[in-house]
C-alpha cells in the first residue's frame, strides 16, 4: 500500500474511533465508515466496533467495481466479512462515507413528520430524506436513486435508522457532521419518564431495538446496554405529541429474515470495553430504567 494511502486510511481509523466513543453517535457496533482508494472500497468489518479502530482489524477491502457492478444487477454484495452496508457505501460517489446512528438525528427519523421537520432545520444544506429501507441492497438502491437525481448530495436522514454524511477527506466529513448535529439536536427531558415508556413500548423505532432480548436491563450485556441507553436517549427527544412512524410486521419480519440475532451475536464477539463507549450504569439511575421498562 502507498503511504499516501496509509495516511489516509490512518485518518479513517482515527474518525471511526472517536465517532466509536461518542455514545450519542454510535451504540456498540452500530454505525460503519468506509473510505475508496484506487478502486478498493475500505469499509468496516460486519459487527465490529468504532471504538477499537486503529487498535485491532476493522477495515475490509472491497472491490469497488464488483459491488457496484452487483448492485447494477440488483443483486445481493458478496463481500466476505464486511458491513452489511457495503453496497450503499459503494454506490455513493463521494470518497469518504460515515454512517452514525446519531440519537438526535433519529428523534427525528422516527416522526410521521420527520421529513418537513428535518427540512426546516437543514435548509440550505445538500440533503435528502430516505424512507426507511432495510439494510444491504434495498438501502443502496434508494440512495442510488437520490444520487442519480441529485449527485451533489452529501447527507442522508434514513427514516427509523439514522444518518449519512458523505465527503472527499474524513475532515470534511467530521465538520459536516458536526453542522448536521447542531442543527439537528434536541434538548432531552431531565428525567425519563413515563412518556419514554410509553413510546419504547409502543413499537420496535429502528432496527437496532430488535437486539434487546434481555428482559431487564440487570441482564444485558454491555451491547445491549449501549443501544438500550442509546434508545432511551431518542425517547427522551420526543415530545408526547410525537406523532410516531415505527416499523411495521412487515419490516419486522424482514429483519427476522435476516437473521438481526446473528448479527448480535457478532457483535458481541467483537466487544470489549472502551472508555466511552458504554454508558455507564450510573448515568442512567436504576429508578429511572425501571420506568422506561414499564411497557415492556
């Protein structure tokens, strides 16, 4: 590999580790990154977690042209051991791609009204919205379809699963970022209270909530625990009004069809304790998750 290339891919790592350890960025092993060098998609590996980049293997190489040429065909991407969302990597022009499950961006993405919301706040800036589509191939034709209409978009709001920002070097990408959360962010209520249960138990929000198997949250395990907390911060950035879009059967059983339980248990392999990327029991009083367990 050349050492322009290194340095680059270095830069990717470093990004993907601080993204990793910012909780109200990722949860666990959610959220990928991937960068396009010479016709080599480097993308995180499946059920790998942010927070180790640069510590141990994340990244996979990928052949460009091969994904695309199978998305091109509307056919499943054939990439050992990489993300799940390898193809929608692929077929986003831009050389670099983040992908976060971004608890401010979600409070939104799960509103029945979440795309004239999200309009208001992001005005002036080269976004779309993506109604929600499941992982792999049927997310990667939508955004090919948005690209393909608007090449010059460089963020995506995917509805019931997060956000998308797109750049030609990782620093570009992170200051995007931090303008999309800014304007995006949500002020949380001080307590959780009978409102988040009420909408935690009223449906399955994003797909990562099929992990929680646990029935209380004494039992989890630490990946648990992350997405759980995570969830508890999106409820807690929603108003009692919130009109709600959760996932229908449908899509439920769309993410039983493709095994959502494998792919916790990958993601469980992978884990190891990482200063940050676990929210700690003591952040979230024991009292207060008893109530957002109410309903469920």
């Amino acid at each position: 590999m050349l050492i322009d290339q290194q340095s680059e891919i270095a830069a990717l790592l470093a990004l993907s580790a601080r993204l990793g350890r910012n909780p109200l960025l990722v949860q666990a092993s959610s959220g990928n990154t991937s960068i396009k060098l010479s016709g080599v998609l480097w993308i995180k590996a499946s059920g790998k977690w942010l927070a180790r980049a640069g510590e141990e293997d994340m990244l996979v190489p990928v052949s460009l042209a091969a994904v695309r040429e199978s998305v091109q065909r509307d056919e499943e991407v054939s990439a050992a051991g990489a993300s799940i969302e390898t193809a929608m990597h692929a077929v986003l022009r831009h050389q670099v791609v983040v992908h976060v499950h971004s608890v401010n961006t979600i409070s939104w993405a799960v509103r029945q009204d979440g795309a004239a919301r999200v309009a208001e706040r992001l005005a002036g800036l080269n976004w779309s919205w993506i109604p929600y589509a499941g992982s792999g191939l049927p997310l990667a034709r939508e955004i090919r379809a948005v690209t393909t209409r608007s090449p010059q978009t460089n963020i995506f709001v995917l509805a019931n699963h997060g956000l998308v920002v797109c750049g030609e070097s990782c620093h570009a990408v992170e200051d995007l970022l931090e303008v999309v959360e800014e304007r995006l962010a949500v002020d949380p209520r001080k307590e959780i209270d009978p409102v988040v249960a009420r909408i935690l138990s009223g449906g399955i929000l994003c797909p990562c909530q099929m992990m929680l198997t646990a029935p209380r949250y004494e039992e989890m395990t630490d990946c648990q625990r992350a997405i759980w907390i995570g969830l508890l911060q999106v409820a807690r950035r929603l108003d009692e009004s919130a009109p709600i879009r959760y996932l229908s059967n449908a899509e439920i059983n769309d993410l039983l069809d493709n095994d959502i339980h494998g792919y916790l248990a990958s993601a469980e392999r992978n884990a190891v304790p990482v200063p940050g990327a676990v929210p700690t029991i003591e952040a979230v009083p024991l009292a207060a998750l008893a109530v957002a367990h109410a309903g469920r």
